[in-house]
C-alpha cells in the first residue's frame, strides 16, 4: 500500500509505489490507481517485460 509522509519541512507530501516502495523523489514518475495505489515507472517496466514473457511463451 502506498504511503504518504510528511516532508522535513512538514509542507509536502510525498508518494510511494505501492510495489517496490521507492519514494517519488527516486523514480521518474508516480503514476495514481483508484484509492491510494500508486505505481512507479520502474515498476511499470518490469510488469511490461513479464507480461511481453508470457506473450512469447518464455
């Protein structure tokens, strides 16, 4: 499940990937689901190749 945390300063908050944890400071992008489901580029990549694997019969 995504997390949002406060900022050092307390003024901002920040997302992370509901998958592999990374902060939206460390990935590229953070893209929203429904609810509070976020998904990072990083993961999106990874999900694509699986996906393209399974296609090919790997």
């Amino acid at each position: 499940m995504a997390t949002k945390s406060r900022g050092g300063s307390g003024n901002k908050v920040s997302y992370d990937c509901s998958f592999c944890g990374k902060n939206q400071d460390q990935v590229r992008r953070l893209s929203a689901g429904p609810g509070a489901v976020y998904i990072c580029n990083e993961c999106v990549e990874l999900c694509r190749e699986i996906v393209q694997e399974d296609d090919s019969g790997g």
